[in-house]
C-alpha cells in the first residue's frame, strides 16, 4: 500500500479537491491558492516516488490527467464565483484550458510513437551491435521521463497568472501566464516531433535481427541458458551468471522479458532478449547443442521445439518442494540434480521422469559457502534465522514466521549463554498474507529491540577504533562502487543499451573484488555481538551464512545450500506433522533439529554450537550433505561441465545421424522432405507462421 508518507500524499490529493471546490465556492483566492499548491505537491511527490498509489487512483476514475482538468475548472469556477464571467480573462482561462487539454493528446501520441520506434526486437547486453548497425542515442531523458506529468505541470505558470489577476484585479499577470502554458505546451511537442524521424530511430525489426544472426554466425553459441519469468523471478537465472561465465563451451543467454533483461545482475556472458516467439524462432541457434532451463514456465515451449539441441532442466534450488518434482520436468532431454536425493525424489514421485535422464552435478552456486570450523574464541555464537515466504495457497507449513518466528527469535536473544541473531526473512515475505506481513514487523522491532539492550548492557564490550576503521572502510569501497556504477551505467533507451551493452571486464572483476571488500568491511562495521535485521540484497545469504554458527529455517532450498556449510541447523514443523514424519517426507531434515511452534527444542542446536564434540547429528549431516549435493570431488562446477559436454556431444551424434538419413532418402523426395526440418539449425518461420505457438 505504500509508506506512510506515500498514503498521506494520496490523503491529500483525494481531500484536497473537495476542499479547492468549497474554495472555489466561497469564494476566496487565497484558500485556493493555498490548497492547489498542496494538491499539485502531493501529486508530485507520488510520482517522483513512483509509488503504487498513483496507480490506484486511475483505477478509481481519478487519472492524472482528471485530476489536472478537474483543478482547472474549479479555477473557472472560482473565476465565475468572482464575478468575473464577463472579464476577458475569464475567456482566457477557458480558451488556454480547452487548447492546452487539446494539447494531450498529439503530446501523448508523440511520446508514445518514439518509445515504440525505439523499442528494439531483440534487446541484448554483450553483443556487439553497434559495428553492424545504425542505433542513433536516445531523446534526452528529461523529455520522456514522467512526460505526461511534466506536460500537465505546464498549467502551473496559467494557474498562478490568473489567480493573481483574480486576486489584483489586472489582467496582465493572467494573460502573461496564459501566453506561458499554451507556448512552453506547444515548444513541447514541437520538440519531440524530430525523434519519430527514421535518422533518430533504430533500424526496422528484420534489420536487427540480421544483425543479431551475424553476430550469432561470428560467436557460434554452443551451451543457451534460457529463462521467463516475472520480474520478481530475475534471482531465479542471478544464481546461474557465474556458472554460465566458468562454461568450457561458449554461452549464450536468452531471455523472453525486458523486466527481467533490467534485474539481471551483471555479466560477462553474452545475452539476448528475445519477446516474440518469431522472433526466438528465427534466430541462427543452429550451433547450439545444449539447452539449460531454470523454471518450469509456459514460453518454454518456444526453444524446446528446436530438435538439434539437447535440453535440460537444472532448476533454481534443491529442496523437497513440489515444485522439485514438477511433471513438467519430462518433456526435457534430461534433469540435473545436485546429488542422489534430487534422483530419488523422482522416483518417489511417480511423475513420468526416467531414472536414466537424470544427472547428478552438484550445486556450482555453492563454492562460496565455507565450512564449519567451530566458535572462533573471541566472540559469542552466531544464529541466522532465514525463514521461507508464506507462498500462494495458505499453508501454515510453507513458513514458521507466522506460527513459530516470534518463538524462535525470543528465545534465541534470550538464550544464555548469549548468541547473536541475524534475521534475513524471504524477499517475499507479507507479500500475500497479511499475518506474515505483521508477524515480520513484530520480529524486526524484537530483533532491533534487544540490539538496544545488549549496546547497553555492560557485559558486552566493543573495540571503537576496530568498528570505525571498518566503518570508514565501508564508505571507501561504497563510493567506489558507486562511481564504477555511475561510470557503467548505460544512459539511454533499450536501444543505447543494447549498442553500447559490452561489458567492461576489467570494471567487472574490480566490482567483484570490491563486493568481496564491503562484505568484509560490513561484518567488521558493528559488534560481533549486535543482533541484526538483514533485508536487502546485500549481504547475500550466504555470506551469512558464512558468518554463522548454525541456522533456523523452513522448508526450502535455503536449508539445502546451508547443509553444504556441514554447521548444525534447525527446521520449523510449522504443519505439527511431528518430527519423525516430518524427516520422512523432508529429506533435508534427517540432520537437522526438529522445532515445533513453540521452538522449544532449540537448546538441542546451541548446545551443539557451543560444544561440537556433543554434537549428535554431525555424522548424520555429513552423509545427509552427500547425498543432497554429491561429493566434493571432483569440484561441482567440474561435474557441471563434464555434463554439458556429454550432452553436446549426443545433441550432436543425432544431427549427424539425421544427416545420414537425409542423405540415404534422397532418392524419396517425400521422404526427405520429412527430414528436412529435423536437421541442425531452426526452420525460417514467417510472421503469419508460428507454428502453433504464441507470438506474443
């Protein structure tokens, strides 16, 4: 719903109207006056926010555009309440109005038309476009940028003129403000109209594609990382771009929406924005051998079609979710698990997987996370509390925030001996239910609560000048970054990015240094004793986890990549199935320690923190760990690569035999045209031919 500012800006616009109407009514000049420079700042202010609150004042009949229209004839109105029907600013006012209103719409279609002629096809980062065609630079950002807001904000000088006129009884302040809006509204569009020329607008969709064919033909891409989703989704295909850039084979990204091409985190892989389905089926993927997906989504079905590659389904995550067995997962060459875990729950599930299209690889992503080597001396335990979402169908095992978090998190900062606790919820937490939403405020203000009390507390010492030095460390590595950003940032449209999209490398590796220094310089900046609320994207989850001693968490992949650490860690029974049947049904249970809602049973994980060599489940994590994420040896990323070049070189022994047989059938012409669209390399596909799939 917004902040709390956001809601009162909202307040003010929606009372602010009745209250310019009693104005208008009254009449007096100076309440207007007052209560239109209120409503034109609320408005401002939630659009410069970008807040969701706009939106839903169009869903109520109260547009942008209706509510400047509707301020300007109460200005009339308040006009005629003066008795000033007759003047000629009266006639000025609803003249200016009605022309600068006029003025909407070829303003409104200008803009429109530029964005759409600028919008390119194929929008891509590390290809190299800019040697092969024409993409002129973007209007300035100030022109499009909230234009519609910016155009109806020209009434402002009209506004101000007349009520001055209305309040001093000269027309010549009206008429100069007048004069203003309808000039500046008029430059407005004349200014725009240079940018729908064909010299100020990328080439036409066919030449770019030619364009992206060419560079496909010089690259020859042999291994396609190929995802869709919703912009939310973008961490699902994050976690695999440093995979992808440690490939022995040449990469390829593709991608099916803008929103997640703007969240994908940096890269050095090549990458490919294709929107249409056509367009994706037109593209030269004819070297690619190997196709990789990440989630089980409908547009899928647009590379899947294409017979001389191989695909495969390596997912987001190893957990005992349902979304790990999906029955989706069939129509694909082959699935890749992390261990024998992900193999079993396939057979367990019944869903029409074979046993023989199953690989085991590992979990690249997982190198980062270090293992356990006990309590250092000189600080206290340290305890993550990373709980999942409440997901979409209400199930109270899906999360323990809900039922268990305020347990957990109580008992944890009232432990002794002390621990510390680091609480880093689900990006989506609240997002559905409401009770998850309140419990996750209620848990944060403990956590930030008992912080309070431990600084407080003369028990707990700090070394000042070590907090400072890192402190003023984390500033160093913060403005650096954020003049590397700045330096990288592509300044434009889609358009420019896509011709100037090359990454840097150099910069690349020194942003990846850099991010490695401030999580460093963060965990130095407070007490190694301070209870903390982590929400952001930064410090991720595994530097977490890396700072930690043990975990508390649900049902998701979190509790398997945290298995990889070897630290001791608990699960919620959030459902109460009772601990044995809730380690029957969840694999990554079987070495965990079973908590109910009440979380009473956490002293069973501090005392194994506190003392390892009473540890009771260190063996059984040590065997859970291989059998959820393999071996350690050969290294994952090592298994990772081995697989994709197996599958390679099966893709590529069955476009061979496809060859042979064409060649065996050309005495039977009907035969060979059967073969013809199975050989390597994707049928051309006309506009009007989709082939039964959805271009949209």
């Amino acid at each position: 719903m917004g902040s709390a500012a956001e809601l009162a800006a909202a307040a003010l616009v929606m009372l602010g109207f009745p209250a310019l109407m009693l104005a208008a009514l009254v009449p007096s000049v100076p309440a207007f006056a007052a209560l239109a420079a209120v409503t034109y700042l609320a408005d401002h202010y939630l659009h410069r926010k970008g807040s969701y609150l706009v939106n839903r004042l169009s869903k109520v009949r109260a547009g942008l555009s209706i509510r400047f229209l509707i301020r300007q004839l109460l200005l009339v109105l308040l006009l005629a309440r003066l008795s000033l029907s007759d003047d000629l600013i009266f006639y000025g006012a609803v003249a200016c109005f009605i022309a600068f209103y006029g003025l909407q719409a070829p303003h409104g279609a200008l803009v429109t038309l530029i964005r759409n002629r600028r919008r390119m096809p194929v929008a891509t980062r590390n290809v190299d476009l800019k040697s092969r065609i024409r993409i002129p630079d973007a209007p300035p950002r100030r022109l499009l940028h909230r234009s519609a807001e910016k155009m109806l904000h020209l009434d402002l000088f009209a506004v101000a003129g007349i009520l001055v006129s209305a309040e001093a009884g000269s027309a010549v302040a009206g008429f100069t403000g007048v004069g203003l809006t309808a000039g500046l509204g008029c430059l407005y569009v004349l200014v725009l109209v240079p940018y729908v020329r064909g010299a100020k607008t990328p080439p036409k969709a066919d030449v770019v594609l030619a364009a992206v064919d060419d560079w496909l033909a010089a690259y020859r891409p042999e291994t396609v990382l190929y995802f869709s989703g919703s912009r939310d989704s973008a961490y699902q295909v994050n976690m695999w771009l440093e995979t992808m850039e440690q490939l022995d084979t040449r990469p390829l990204i593709i991608l099916r929406e803008r929103a997640i091409l703007n969240n994908l985190a940096p890269t050095t892989v090549p990458v490919i924005c294709v929107p249409g389905g056509v367009h994706l089926m037109n593209l030269d993927l004819s070297t690619v051998r190997v196709a990789l997906y990440a989630a089980n989504v409908g547009k899928n079905i647009h590379l899947l079609r294409v017979p001389t590659m191989k695909h495969v389904f390596i997912g987001h995550g190893d957990s005992d979710k349902l979304a790990s067995v999906n029955p989706y997962s069939k129509v694909y060459d082959e699935v890749w698990t992390a261990g024998r875990a992900g193999r079993d729950r396939y057979a367990i599930a019944d869903v029409g997987v074979r046993d023989d299209d199953i690989v085991e690889v590992g979990r690249p992503q997982l190198a980062p996370i270090r293992p356990w080597q006990g309590v250092p001396g000189d600080r206290i335990p340290t305890v993550l509390y990373a709980p999942t979402w409440e997901g979409w169908d209400g199930n109270p095992g899906n999360t323990s925030i809900v039922l268990a978090g305020e347990n957990i998190v109580t008992r944890l900062v009232t432990a002794d001996p002390p621990v510390r606790v680091l609480y880093k919820p689900h990006p989506f937490t609240g997002t559905v239910s409401k009770d998850a939403k309140a419990a996750h405020q209620r848990i944060m203000a403990l956590v930030e609560k008992s912080a309070a009390e431990r600084a407080a507390d003369p028990r707990f010492t700090v070394d000042t000048a070590a907090v400072a030095a890192a402190r003023a460390e984390l500033a160093r590595v913060e403005a650096r970054l954020a003049e590397l950003a700045a330096a990288g940032g592509t300044k434009g449209d889609e358009a420019v990015a896509s011709r100037d999209g090359i990454v840097d490398v150099r910069r690349h590796e020194e942003i990846a240094r850099l991010r490695a220094e401030w999580n460093t310089a963060y965990w130095r900046s407070f007490p190694s004793y301070e209870h903390r609320v982590i929400t952001g994207a930064q410090p991720r989850l595994y530097d977490c986890f890396n700072v930690s001693d043990a975990m508390v968490s649900d049902i998701s992949s979190v509790v398997s990549d945290f298995i990889a650490s070897g630290k001791p860690y608990a699960v919620t029974d959030s459902g109460e199935l009772g601990a044995e049947e809730f380690r029957r049904q969840n694999t990554a249970v079987r070495a965990a320690v079973v908590l109910t809602n009440s979380a009473a049973e956490l002293g069973g994980l501090l005392d194994a923190v506190r003392d390892p060599a009473a540890d009771p489940l260190a063996d059984a994590r040590t065997e859970l760990k291989q059998y959820l994420l393999g071996p350690d040896e050969p290294k994952s990323i090592d298994q990772f690569n081995a697989a994709v070049g197996d599958l390679a070189l099966k893709a590529e022994a069955r476009n061979v035999g496809q060859e042979s047989r064409l060649g065996a059938a050309n005495a039977d012409p009907a035969e060979s045209a059967e073969l013809t669209n199975a050989l390597p390399g994707q049928r051309a596909a006309s506009a009007g031919d989709t082939d039964g799939v959805n271009a949209g």
